[in-house]
C-alpha cells in the first residue's frame, strides 16, 4: 500500500467497556476542573482493563464529558449496579484537558466535531457563557449570558477560568468552567442527560455567538497525534458521529462487529481510510 494511503488510527479504536460496580469507581478530574472525567483508581484488577488516569466517556451509553465530577457520581448512582463504563486511554488529542480538546478544529459530523459539542452541551447545564457585549431585549443576566466588561473578561481569560473564548461580530465570548456544586435553583443533572429519546426536556439548544464565535487558540491536530490508523477493512475504526436533531445531541458509538454484519462487504478493488478527523472514505 502506498505512503500516501495510511493513516493513524482513530483515538476512539483505543476504547473500551467494562462492567464495574458504582463503590469501586473512584473519579478524578471533571469540568469545575476544566478535565474530562477520569478515573483516580483501576476499577479492578482484570487485565487488560481500565486503568487509572483513563477518560470516562460514557456511563451506561449516557455520555459525561463536561460534567463535574459531582454529577458524573449522579448518573453512576441513577442506574442499577454494576454499570458499563466506556474509558480511553488519553492521548496527544484528547487528553484529559478539555480546554485542549475544544481548541482542536475538526470536520463538521466527524466523531470527535460532535463530541465537541455533547461537551459543550454538558458545560451548559451547569455554566452561563460570558460575553462583553450589552444585554439585548429579553436578555436576562446571570440565566441568558452573564454581560460583563472587557477588563473583567481579560482578567477571566488570563486566570484559566474560561474553557473557550473568542470573538463574535466584534465582541468577547467565553465558556467559564462550572462550579464544583450545583446552585440552589439548578436541575438535577440526571433529569437532562438520562432521558427518553422523546422527552422535550432534553433538547438543550447552545447559544449561537458562542458556537459560532472565532477562537484564537483554535488548532488543527497533526495526523501523527495517535496510533497509526488502518485504511483497509479492519476492525479498529470509529463509528460515525452523533447526530443532533432539534438541539439534542445524541453521541453514540458503532459497534465494530455490528457494523460488518449491516454491511454489504467492500468490492476486491476497494478499500476503506479515514480522514485524520475520524472521516470515512472509500478507495479504488
């Protein structure tokens, strides 16, 4: 096969499941951080398994990057025991930074574009955006965004308390990390996160500046960040992204084994590669 033609391997091909029972997970990290979720202790001691400092991506297929470590705890309590955890080892594009992560400039509908925005999804439960522009009619402070000045939004960004920040239509927007607790008035998380695809309570729909606002720290990743990626019909890919219909977002993962039953195989003459945001494309 050709230089040109390989690839590196998806970070989400490192991911893995195990069954561990909710007193035996210890936690680390989490958004009041600024980290994803992350595991302080192996959860048992199967070899191979999770291991301390890995990334918790899922609990029981209910996504909690961008939760605090708080309300990571809640969604492992809301379920019977024991849980599925879905972990990944960190590595030079995700690490258990968020910060890092949500600078990385991705393909729109590609794996990690959506995560991007589960993360962003989750912040959102618990932090109010900042902006420096004034409030607009029907604005109220401290629900729709906190307004504040240009001084206080620098000073904000200098001390690493801002998670994203950015410029729209000429003013500063930012993503604070949340607090450690939830405020007095604030949902339980459980009952945003956990709920029937039909439910009308989980549509969470972020503000538009911010999701369109230009980051100054935005990167592209290196395609040498990860381990090497197949471009033929292996079996250690990515699925496909979340999708996200009327401001829910669904992320969910593609079982590699359900997929080559689902799917007529790929003619002699052609092959499978992935782009280096996780994209797939065909070759003949």
């Amino acid at each position: 096969m050709s230089k040109s033609l390989r690839r590196r391997r998806h970070w989400l091909s490192r991911a893995q499941e195990a069954a561990v029972a909710g007193e035996a997970l210890q936690l680390g990290g989490g958004a009041e951080f600024g980290q994803f979720p992350v595991l302080a202790a192996a959860p048992g001691d199967a070899e191979p398994g999770p291991c301390a400092g890995d990334i918790v991506l899922e609990v029981n297929g209910t996504p909690v990057s961008g939760l605090t470590r708080r309300d990571v705890r809640a969604v492992v309590s809301h379920f019977p025991q024991p849980v599925r955890v879905r972990t990944v080892r960190p590595g030079r594009i995700i690490n258990k930074e968020l910060r890092h992560y949500l600078s990385l400039q991705f393909q729109k509908g590609s794996v990690d574009h959506q995560l991007q925005q589960v993360i962003r999804d989750n912040l959102y439960l618990r932090t109010i955006p900042c902006t420096t522009r004034p409030p607009r009619d029907g604005e109220v402070p401290g629900v729709d965004y906190n307004f504040i000045s240009l001084e206080e939004f620098k000073t904000l960004e200098d001390s690493g308390a801002l998670l994203e920040s950015g410029t729209f239509d000429g003013n500063f927007y930012g993503t604070p990390k949340p607090p450690a607790e939830p405020g007095p008035f604030q949902q339980d998380v459980v009952d945003q996160v956990v709920l029937d695809d039909n439910s009308d309570e989980a549509q969470r729909k972020r503000t538009t500046s911010v999701s369109m606002m230009q980051r100054a720290d935005t990167l592209v990743p290196d395609e040498d960040d990860d381990d090497e990626r197949p471009t033929a019909n292996g079996t250690g890919y990515p699925g496909p992204g979340p999708s996200h219909t009327d401001g829910v977002t669904e992320f969910r993962y593609l079982d590699p084994v359900a997929r080559e039953d689902s799917m007529e195989p790929l003619p002699s003459n052609w092959e499978m590669a992935y782009t280096d945001s996780g994209m797939i494309y065909f070759i003949e």
